[in-house]
C-alpha cells in the first residue's frame, strides 16, 4: 500500500519576497542552490530536472509570483508522487519567510530511512539556499555533479583522511579542498555515522556540497557544486570523480 508523507521547512532569508522567487521558480535560480531545472513558466508549465541519471518533470499547478509557487510530479504506476508548495511571506528590513511543504505518497519500496534522509538533504538544501541569497545576492551559478563507487562503508573515516580535514571538524573552519586546491569554510557539516554525513564548503566562488549516504542509502559519497563564474563544469567534475572513485576503491 506505500505510506503518505509530509515534509514542512520554514527558512528566514535575509532577501527581498522578489529575489526568493527568482532562486526557486527560475533554471539560474535553482540551479545556483538545489538542482540545474529547464522551466517553462506557469499554471500548466513544465520543470524538468535533467542530472546524470535522472531525467523528471513535473507540472506547475500554481504559479503567483512572487508568493506562491505549487509543482506535481506525474503519478506512477504504484500510485506514488510527490508535490511541492513555496509560500513566500516578505517581512520588515527586506527579510522573507519561505514556507515550503513536500507532501506525496510512497510505493511499497520506499522506507523509513528514504524519508529520513530526505528530511535532512531539505534542511541542507534551504541552509544553501540561505546562503546563496546572503552571499551570492544577483549572481547565478552552475551544477556540478561527481558520483563516487556504491557499497562502501567507513565514509567519513576515509574521506576526511582522503582530503585532511580533522576527524571532527567545526563550521567556521578554514579548510583547503585539496583534489582542485579551492580554499574555503566550513558552513555545514552533519556526521551520523554508518549513516553517512554532508559536509558544506563554501569558497569565494563555489559551494561544494558532499554527501555520504549510508548503506541503506546505498553506501558512498557523492560531490555536488554550485559554480559561480563560469560556465565549465567538465574540469570539477573530472577531478572529484578520480578523487573519490581513489578514495573508494
């Protein structure tokens, strides 16, 4: 029978109602912070996610900019789908409430452990999105994606021995990313064991985003940045696919 799910985030963002909108209801904006979508604006529109391995569109079924933004993906054959709604509220001193609520149901495959690492991957993504409006106001980025070998074990142990990092290290800490020599801080970091952990590293140019999904998850750990100032992402990606493909091998 599967299970129905909901999901509720509140984010305060130092930024105007108008430029929350343009991070979440626009390609540039999203792909700055979540994911690199093609959007055809409005009521019956389309955002389509294209990433390695994952090609998914989903329909806009409300669309008030700059307040409300509502998207269904198609139902499958098990009866399973998920819905998404942004409620935007400005506030005094150009701060803005965003409410987002997810809100599905899931086939008989899908357990408890999904759920619970979705919740989490949300409070990482609006911590991001957070941060991309405080530090990156009016800039766009590009996504970059490297995938490292499922099946491992060990994660966090490996690769921040791999990279140098102290076992246990804070937000706030300088850290050099030493496959492509980027130097930045610490500004999200999550370690749960044989669950796996996201770490965040935010550098003059780039958020890199790493996750390592525990066994239940499929067992590695995967590169995600978002790159401000260019357009290439071939380079990144090639370096952190042979940095983890070595780590995990």
């Amino acid at each position: 029978m599967g299970k129905d799910f909901s999901i509720q985030k509140d984010t305060e963002l130092r930024a105007t109602p108008e430029q929350v909108w343009d991070a979440i209801a626009t390609g540039p904006g999203l792909s700055s912070w979540l994911f690199p979508f093609a959007i055809e604006p409005g009521v019956g529109g389309v955002m389509r996610l294209d990433v390695p391995g994952v090609t998914e569109e989903s329909t806009i079924t409300g669309w008030d900019p700059p307040n409300r933004l509502t998207v269904k993906s198609a139902e499958a054959e098990d009866g399973s789908f998920q819905a998404y709604e942004y409620l935007i509220e400005g506030r005094d001193g150009d701060t803005t409430v965003l409410r987002f609520i997810h809100t599905g149901h899931l086939g008989e495959g899908w357990g408890d452990e999904y759920l619970s690492s979705l919740n989490t991957g949300w409070d990482q993504y609006f911590y991001t999105l957070a941060q991309y409006l405080l530090h990156f106001p009016g800039r766009t980025a590009v996504y970059a994606l490297a995938e490292g070998p499922k099946g491992q074990k060990d994660l966090w142990p490996r690769f921040s021995a791999a990279l140098n990092l102290p076992t246990a290290p804070a937000v706030g800490d300088r850290v050099r990313l030493t496959p492509d020599g980027a130097e930045g801080v610490v500004d999200y970091l999550v370690i749960s064991g044989d669950k796996g952990f996201m770490l965040g590293v935010r550098t003059a140019d780039a958020f890199y985003r790493f996750h390592g999904l525990g066994e239940g998850m499929g067992g590695g750990v995967d590169m995600a940045a978002h790159l401000f100032g260019t357009d290439d992402t071939k380079e990144t990606e090639q370096t952190w696919k042979t940095f983890l493909a070595d780590t995990y091998s």
